[in-house]
C-alpha cells in the first residue's frame, strides 16, 4: 500500500484559508461602509495623526500640520473640536497681501491663543476679530500667530518672519506663565544677535534635512536633535485598514471605560484636597520643594525680584518685538490672563486632580502679571491685564479635565482685549484712513498693571 505524504505547510495555509477569506471580506466591508458613511477615518485617528504629523521649521523649530481641515479631540472626554490650518501652519486665516484700506491685529500666543478647547470660530483671534468688525470696521483682520507650547522666543522669531509678510497695524503678545520658563530653555537652541534676541536654530541645517526626509524633528532639552518616523508604523496601519483601526478602537474604548473610571473626577472641592503655598520669598527653593513637578511648569514659582533677573531671555525677546515693531510703526500691546488655580478653586478641578492630586489655591500669588507690569514699563508699552477680569468672572471660563479656557474663557478675553483696544483701534484705523476721530476715539485705553 503507497503512503500518501501529507504537507503540513499546504495543510495550514488550506485550514487557514477560510479565516483569511473573512477578514477580507470584513476588511472590505468595513472600509465600503467607511466610505459610504463619510467616516474613512476616526476622530481620534485623525487627532494621533494631526499630533505626530507637525512640520519642522529651521526657525521655529516646528508648526502644527499645514492645511489642515478636521476635528481633533484634544483633552476633554467625549467632546471633538473643529480645526483649521492654513499653509503656513497656523490655526488662523490664510496669508495673503494687505489689501488697501485694510487694518490689521495680530496675536501672539501659545495653545492657549491658538485654542485649545475650542472650535476654530470660538478662539480668541476669531472673537476678537467679530468684535472689532461689528463695532469698529468691517475690513478689520485679526491673524493668530500662535502654536501649542510656543514662548516669547519665538514670538520674537515670528516678529522677524511675519511682520513684513502681514504688515499688522497692531501687535499683541500674550505669553502665558509657562512661557518664562521654556524661554530659559528654548534660547539655548538659537544663535542670537547682539542684543541677545533669537535669529536661527543652530541645528537649522540638519533640521531642514530631516524635513525632506518626512521624518518628525523635535530639539530636546539638551539641545540634540530627536528624530521620529513620521507617522508610526502602528499610525500608518490604523489609516490603512478598517478592520485592524475598528479593532484597535474597541480596545481603546474598553481601556478607556477602565481608565475613566479610575480617574480622579470632577465635582465639589473637599477642604482636605486644597492647598494654599504661601507666597515665594527670597528663598525660592522652599516654594518649589512644596509643589508638584507637573504645576512647577504652569507657575513662576519666585518672588518678583528672582524673576525678574531668571526670566532676562524672555525681556530681550520681547525687546525685540518692540523694537521691529517700531522700525515699521506698528504698535504693541503686552498681555497676561491666568490659568484657573490662579483665580478660582473651583475651576479644571479634574485636571488637578489627575494631574497634581490636590486642589491648588494660588489666587494670591501674582508674579506673572507684576514681571509683565515691569517689562511693559521698561518697553513704554501698555500692559493689558486680565487678571482682574477673571478673578471677578472666572468660574466657568475653563475645562474640567484641560486647564486651557473653554468656548466661554476664550470669548471673555476676546472681549477685555476689544474693550481694552478699542479706543486706539479706532484712532489707528481712522488715521490710516485720513478720516477725522469721532469724539472719545483717542481716549486712553485701561493700562491695568
């Protein structure tokens, strides 16, 4: 009798041949339905790709993704926000020439100014721009020169690379309290000019050559080069396939369900959760042994005096802005608002929570906006403090589990910047146009701090 020889690899691949043909047929399925329903990729895909995908800059070091148009979920559970980049990078309207009669307003700022926690007509710019065009002037345009993490020093980047581009009338910096402390970083990266202002990343070169390469490109702390595959393979596979992206998010909400469900909550503040740091002396170190490494990056933990003399990169910035300003008869206006520990103890209480495991009452620790009062001083340009505003309406203005203002923070600052510009707006506009100020057009606007 003739033994018949039995192939174990044609027995596998012939039992495994069913189970292939279905994920096929699924992987088809899934991805017709994807099609027919508009939805080829999810929210949450779209915003890991958005997040791996900025675009490397010589003199910025980065940009978010250019021209960009969708709905990103950044922090706050269940919730997804529209968003839109122009080619350029930035969360604004496109660039394009000044036409005549024009007035122009940009705003300098970090993710709190290019909207976090908001859709794109809910940012400060986009408010601030309807203001002014509803009770000013109709050719009004204000422009957002902002992206996540940004500081003052590279505001004073976009100044050099900006200013001719846009030919603004009015220029607005906004560095927020964790600007101080990057710029301490963030100059060791550039090659500066005599005055100590920013001129060019001294790993430009090598960055430009990693943009060709379609690889992502971030400077570390010490200044080297971090190179990442742009997207990830785990990116690319989701985006390619349905079924595995469909699986992949089932697992995701199922450790999310988990997570959440450990995750500190919001709700009424317990006394025994608050924790009031007495305000920084001379002796700085005993502020900063007594709070959280996360909270120590979203503070001046320092008294005025060592603040003044740490945070000198980010004054030379702002000096040059000022004086680029100046050689094209641009005006400037400084601005400081506080994060939600620093007026209220009640609001982001989810992200303290989770992030620093108490509730941090810091309404009397007030450096940010005396340092800004004191570089406003030296520069001879108003201080518009927006402090006070929210210490009166602060509750409700902020996210439960993102600190960075919601629809309505990011529409009370648009408004104490309008109220607090709108005299000089009127007198710059209707100089530019030859007409004759109505009356109160050249009052004085508040100069709080």
């Amino acid at each position: 009798m003739r033994r018949i020889r039995v192939n174990p690899v044609g027995t596998l691949a012939l039992a495994l041949l069913p189970t292939v043909i279905l994920l096929v047929a699924l992987e088809l399925g899934l991805r017709a339905y994807d099609v027919l329903t508009g939805r080829i990729l999810s929210e949450d895909l779209v915003t890991a790709w958005y997040a791996s995908s900025t675009e490397g800059h010589p003199f910025l070091e980065y940009t978010s993704r250019r021209n960009f148009h969708g709905t990103l979920a950044f922090h706050e559970p269940g919730r997804v926000f529209e968003v839109r980049t122009n080619s350029h990078g930035f969360r604004t309207r496109e660039f394009y020439p000044k036409l005549p009669g024009g007035f122009r307003v940009v705003v300098m700022g970090d993710s709190w100014i290019s909207g976090y926690n908001a859709n794109q007509q809910e940012t400060v710019a986009a408010v601030l721009e309807r203001l002014l065009r509803e009770r000013v002037r109709e050719e009004i345009e204000v422009f957002s020169l902002s992206g996540p993490s940004y500081s003052t020093v590279r505001y004073a980047v976009l100044a050099r690379l900006y200013l001719d581009v846009l030919q603004p009338d009015l220029v607005i910096v906004a560095p927020d309290q964790s600007d101080f402390e990057e710029d301490v970083a963030y100059i060791r990266h550039y090659v500066t000019d005599e005055s100590g202002a920013p001129l060019v990343l001294k790993r430009a070169r090598e960055l430009a050559e990693h943009v060709r390469s379609q690889r992502r490109v971030l400077i570390d702390e010490t200044g080297q080069l971090r190179v990442e595959e742009r997207p990830s393979w785990l990116l690319r596979l989701r985006m390619g396939s349905s079924l595995f992206n469909d699986a992949f998010e089932l697992a995701g909400r199922l450790g999310g369900w988990v997570e959440r469900a450990r995750a500190p909550r919001g709700g009424p503040v317990r006394p025994e959760e608050i924790r009031r740091p007495e305000l920084p002396g001379e002796d700085v170190q005993a502020l900063v042994r007594t709070l959280p490494r996360r909270l120590l990056h979203d503070l001046i933990p320092y008294s005025l005096t060592v603040a003044r003399e740490r945070y000198q990169p980010t004054f030379r910035a702002l000096r040059y802005v000022k004086r680029e300003c100046d050689r094209r008869g641009i005006a400037l206006s400084l601005s400081s608002y506080p994060y939600p520990w620093m007026v209220s103890v009640g609001e982001a209480v989810a992200f303290q929570r989770a992030q620093f495991g108490a509730i941090y009452d810091l309404r009397q620790h007030r450096v940010h906006p005396q340092l800004m009062a004191e570089f406003a001083r030296a520069l001879g340009v108003p201080h518009l403090d927006a402090y006070p505003v929210f210490e009166r309406e602060g509750d409700g203005k902020y996210g439960s589990h993102d600190s960075h203002f919601n629809a309505a923070g990011h529409a009370r600052y648009a408004r104490f910047l309008f109220e607090s510009l709108e005299p000089d707006v009127r007198r710059l506009a209707c100089r530019q146009a030859g007409c004759k100020p109505a009356a109160g057009a050249g009052a004085p606007r508040p100069r709080a701090g």
